[in-house]
C-alpha cells in the first residue's frame, strides 16, 4: 500500500474520443484512489482527442486547430504551480465537428495501419 500523506495529485487524462466526457470515470477512479492512500485530489484536466495534440508538431493543420488544447494545458500548469484546485476539458469540438473528426482519424489510422504492416481481416 502507497500513502500519499502531504502530496496534491493532479490528473491529465487523455481519450481517443473528441468529447472529453468519456474521462470522467477514470478521473472518478483516480479520485477514489487518492482518497483510499490519503491524498489530496486537487484536479484534473479531461482531454479529448489528444492524439490530435500529440500531433500538432508534425502537421501544421494540427497545430492550427488544437490551440484551445494547447491553452487549457498550459493554464492547468498554472493552476498546478499555484496549487489550486481546478478541474477543465480541452477539446477540439469548437473547431471540428464529429463527422469531420472521424473522416480524419481513419485517415489517419489507415495511414498508421500501412506503416505498421497491419491488414484488415475481411
């Protein structure tokens, strides 16, 4: 068993879903485990469609549409060194709608997929 007396834990969470909602439960989870080993959960910052933001420096377009991302990170950054308690969500949905979102992850899957030699079974 790990105790957390005296630490303040921050949570980034990432998902592979445009919305960052699907986080929560994980950051419940996260919560729960603090509480459990006696430390201070004092936020958390949901991020969805991270893999967009992990991107952004290899494709200009990605760099361009995941600035909002780049900007709650940073602020949850701020919150961190301040120590305040602060829970946010970065997403992409201001700039990119679903169906567009999910045009551009198969692309870009199809392209992973040829790069590491995967087929599709029929």
């Amino acid at each position: 068993n790990y105790k957390l007396y005296g630490k303040n834990i921050y949570v980034i969470v990432n998902c592979g879903f445009l919305e960052p909602k699907h986080n929560h439960i994980a950051i419940d989870m996260l919560k729960n485990w603090c509480t459990k080993n006696y430390g201070s959960f004092m936020g958390a910052i949901s991020i969805g469609a991270g893999e967009v933001l992990g991107a952004k420096n290899t494709n200009a377009l990605y760099k361009l549409i995941c600035k909002g991302q780049t900007k709650s990170l940073c602020k949850f950054g701020e919150d961190i060194n301040k120590r305040k308690t602060r829970y946010r969500a970065a997403t992409l949905s201001k700039v990119v709608s679903i169906k567009t979102y999910c045009i551009c992850a198969n692309i870009n899957w199809d392209k992973k997929m040829i790069k590491n030699n995967v087929k599709q079974e029929p």
